[in-house]
C-alpha cells in the first residue's frame, strides 16, 4: 500500500494528460448547467462596494494569467472566432486591433469545442472594469438556423477584448455590442456577460442565428442578478439609457411570430429568444431533491437568496461561489471581484482567484500591480488538450517540473468529496481561516504599496504586492498539499481507498449527465448547515489552520525518508556527467 502511495499520484497524472475524451463534446449538451456568476448592488452591501463574483464550467486545465498592459503596432490585428471543429463549425477571421490595450488579471483555460486557446471568461482590468461570462442557450430554432461556417468573435474573444479596452461596464457593452454589429458574432448556442464597474452592473445577451442579435440592461446599485445561465426578462422595444441592443432585435422576433405588439404581453427577451430556466422555483433555505437534474439552477430564486445576506460582505460573495450546491467538478475557478473607486492607486485594484474549485481552494488576492503570479499557478500539461500527442517545449521545462496548484486542489476536491460528511467542514474551515489570516494581512502590504505609490515608486510597490501575493499562493499551496495527505492517510486507515466498483473502459463520466451526477461536495443544501445564508455571520478563524508546515499525521517516518532518499537519487542521476 505504501509504495501505491508513492507510485498512484504520479500514474494518474499521466492518465489524466489526455485531455476530454472524444465523446465529451457529445453529452456536453445534455448538461443543464454551465457558468455561474452573481452581481450584488453597492446599496447591498456592507461596504457601498458593488461585487461581481463567478466561475467558468470548463474541465480543461485552468491558471491564473495577469496580462500587461500593450502598445500594437499600427494596422496590428487580432484572430478571433472558431474553427470547423465547433459544435456549430465556424471559421477563423482577424479584426483590427487598438493601439493599446490594458493590463488585466484573468484565469485562462485550454479547451472548449473548436475555439482557440487560450479561452477567458473575463476578470478584471487595471480602469476597475469586472467581467463574468454565462451561458444563455438561445431558443432552438435560431440555434439551427445558425449559417455556417460562421465568423465574427466568440465569447472568449469579446470577454478578452472588453478586458482590453473598456474603462467602464457601460463601455464594456458598447464595445462588445460595437464588434457584433460590425463583424458579427461566433456562437455555440448563446451566451451572455455580465460587467461591472464601482458604480454600476451590466448585463449582455448574444443570441444564436447569426443575426448579431444582443441586447444589454443596467444593473442598479439595489439590485442582485444571478446569470445561472445569463437572462434579461421584460426589455423595452425602443432602447434608452439603461437598455441598449442591435437594431434588429425587436423587428427579428416580430418578422418571426415569437412575439405580436399587439398581443399585450410584454417583450420578454428570454420568453422570446431564450429557453425556460432549467431549474424550477424554489423557497429561500429549501433543499432541492438529489434527482433534480437541474437543482438550484433557478436565478431569481437565488436572487431571493442572496438579498437575504444584505449587507453583503466579500466574504459572503466568496462563499456563494463557493457553495458546494453548484462549485462541483464543473467549477473550473473563482473569481470575486469587491469594486472599489476609492484605491489610492489603480494598481491597488483586487481580483480574489481560487485557481479551480473554491470548495477546496483558497482565495488568494491578485492585485493590478502584482507583475507575475508564481510558476505553479502558470500553465501546466495537467488536463491540457493533445498534451499527451506531444513532447514538452524546453522553454517550459522548468515551470512543467513545478507542482500545479490546480491539478493539488483538484485533487484534493476528489478526496474530499468522495467522502463529504467526514472531511467538507474541515476543508472548509481550513480555507476560510487561511483567508481570514490573509485579509488580516492585507491592509498593512496595501498601506505600504499606498504609500511607495504616491512617493513615485511605483516598482517598490510592485514588488511589495508580487512578494505578499507569492508568499500567499505559496502558503496556500502548502496548506491544500497538507489536507490532501491527511486526508489520504486518514481514508488509508479508514477501510483503504476505494476503487471502482465497475468494470468501466476508463474514467470518464458517461451517458446522460445531470448536475448530481458529477462529483460533487453537497451535503443536501450545502454544507452541513446548508447553503450560504444558513451560514452567514462567521468568515473564518485563523485557528482552525492546521499546521500545514507538519507531516500530517499518518504518515510514517519511513515513507517520508524515503521519499527524500528517492529525490536524491533521481537529482544525482540527472546531475552526473554523461557521456557524449
């Protein structure tokens, strides 16, 4: 069992290299639930600071990017759109690009049917502008009737660019909306944004058909809006200042028959272009049945939910993205972005990012000025499309041979999920007293980066907030590769690891996929207690951080002297002279 120990990490990973299984893209449309992501007004929350929080639903490999800011060259392009591989085969195109673009923190992924890597679902950028991108299936019949191949940006080349360009989240939609109209639109069936700025939201539908149909509506400092997936309801047919939209997009329905003027019933944008929610209506604190295929997957219900917390505060936003009712193996990362206008510096604007999974990994504050995130966070082969096809590029030597934080917390979400009721509220716990030390920390390293900012020292105070940002990811790191070895020793010991009780063709989740298929944390409701609200006012306690720098117990002295005496003897191999 002990040299199982030593040997099953290392035949998993290469297992798992080889990226979705070729049928992957096949049950994909059978899942009700994708993205999700949540916008709480200033006048909700406890500090008049707007939040916008989310994760992306992809299972390729996920790291954190902080991308600087760039000057192009004149007449620069970019490519956008998708490849034949598609789900709806489109083609690749280049559209012009702006003389500069801003720097911005996002979490980058490696795979979705036919579009380019890498692929972003926004983040935020160094003007204060947040973004979130959700998918909204469009009605089937302009889905079918999308023309192919199709060319315009998809949605991770309009989330980029929003990133790149818009100084504000009204901005950000007369952008997108701006490349829509004017080059059109690349889609897998529908998607929608929301954005964010400090004084207001926005959220953006762009409808299937290749009709650049897209519609916009402003999210007020009293409102929540959960996108689970994106929605806009009742919309006016002449656009004002908090409705914008392509010019087609009441004629388009009209010339169709999905909606009479004179039928008295209001312009529903999602009873007219969309699909029903697929999820049904719950009661705030209900607990949805196991066999709901779609459960907690009804946004205005959560919206209920959420006015519930007011006044909201960072942490709450962390643990709605945390919630274990929906952050489950689709849960790619986490975002949570507090939109503050009053840093004394742009620089000192935050995005909090748990690399995959928030039930089991901690948020770590990446600020604008941070110049770089640590290797293990970067991009690893781990869960990476054809990796497996290929050998590694030298240049990626190094940052390859470091452990990766993602396939670390992911792994831990395997062990601890697997088995919830005994290890979820310790993970739990451990996280969120980890990030309570952190934002015990992090005024002073923001004073200090304050005050290098306003003397002219602007590198001085990048260098304070890369150093703290390291040394957190570092500690985080630490703390999920600790949990995850004991709790592999504690299941050890508690009636061994447990193997696939199925003859199966390999590890791929099969057939009709429903959310409670998926490996999951959800303990009914959520945690124990149940779900966000029923766990409102207590955010973490630094003493119930386990000393992750300690050999969890379960671990023998001699697998530990031998694991050492192993690393040496593959460094003296790799070290001693060769013959040429």
């Amino acid at each position: 069992m002990r040299w199982a120990a030593l040997i099953l990490p290392l035949c998993l990973a290469v297992l798992m290299t080889s990226g979705p299984p070729a049928g992957a893209r096949a049950r994909e449309k059978t899942a009700p639930d994708k993205s999700f992501a949540v916008y709480v007004g200033k006048n909700l929350t406890r500090n008049g600071r707007p939040f916008l929080g989310g994760f992306g639903h992809e299972p390729s490999s996920h790291w954190i990017d902080i991308v600087p800011r760039k000057r192009h060259p004149e007449g620069s392009t970019i490519e956008v759109g998708a490849t034949a591989e598609a789900n709806i085969p489109g083609e690749l195109t280049r559209i012009p690009q702006v003389p500069e673009t801003a720097r911005y923190i996002t979490s980058n992924y490696s795979e979705f049917a036919g579009f380019p890597a890498p692929l972003t679902n926004g983040g935020l950028n160094e003007h204060g502008v947040a973004a979130r991108d959700v998918w909204s299936p469009s009605r089937p019949e302009p889905v079918k009737q999308t023309p192919t191949p199709q060319r315009g940006p998809n949605y991770s080349d309009l989330s980029r660019i929003a990133m790149e360009r818009a100084r504000t989240a009204r901005e950000a939609v007369e952008i997108v909306g701006g490349l829509i109209d004017r080059y059109g639109y690349t889609t897998y069936g529908g998607n929608s944004h929301l954005f964010a700025d400090a004084n207001e939201g926005w959220v953006l539908i762009e409808f299937a058909g290749g009709r650049g149909l897209w519609a916009a509506q402003r999210l007020g400092p009293d409102e929540v809006r959960v996108s689970y997936p994106g929605y806009i309801g009742a919309f006016p047919t002449t656009p004002g200042a908090d409705h914008l939209s392509s010019p087609n997009l009441v004629g388009y329905a009209v010339d169709r028959g999905w909606w009479r003027p004179d039928s008295g019933q209001p312009f529903d944008l999602r009873a007219v272009y969309g699909t029903p929610f697929p999820g049904a209506p719950f009661a705030v604190g209900a607990k949805i049945s196991p066999d709901d295929e779609g459960p907690y997957r009804h946004p205005p219900s959560l919206e209920a939910e959420f006015r519930r917390l007011a006044p909201v505060t960072l942490q709450d936003v962390m643990r709605i993205v945390r919630d274990p009712r929906w952050a489950d193996d689709r849960a790619g990362y986490g975002h949570v972005a507090e939109l503050d206008a009053s840093v004394r510096d742009p620089e000192l604007a935050t995005l909090w990012v748990a690399v995959t999974s928030a039930v089991t990994a901690p948020y770590l504050p990446v600020h604008i000025g941070t110049r770089s995130v640590p290797p293990e966070y970067r991009q690893h082969r781990y869960l990476t499309h054809n990796s497996a096809r290929t050998y590694l590029d030298p240049e990626f030597a190094e940052q390859e041979a470091t452990e990766y934080a993602t396939q670390t917390y992911k792994r831990l979400f395997y062990a601890t999920c697997a088995r919830p009721r005994k290890y979820l509220g310790q993970v739990t716990r451990a996280l969120e007293g980890f990030e309570a030390r952190i934002l015990g920390e992090l005024s002073a390293v923001e004073r200090r980066a304050a005050t290098a900012y306003a003397s002219g020292a602007r590198e001085e105070a990048r260098r304070i907030l890369t150093s703290a940002s390291d040394g957190w990811a570092a500690d985080g790191l630490a703390l999920g590769g600790y949990l995850l070895a004991r709790q592999l020793a504690e299941s050890r010991a508690d009636g061994g690891l447990r193997s696939p009780s199925a003859d199966i063709p390999d590890m791929s989740l099969r057939g009709k996929v429903s959310a409670r298929d998926r490996i999951n944390c959800d303990l009914g409701g959520g945690w124990a207690e149940g779900g966000t609200l029923a766990r409102r006012g207590s955010y973490g306690n630094p003493a119930d951080v386990p000393d992750y720098r300690a050999r969890p117990a379960g671990a023998s002295a001699w697998w530990f002297v031998l694991a050492v005496a192993g690393g040496l003897i593959v460094g003296w191999f790799l070290r001693r002279p060769r013959l040429r």
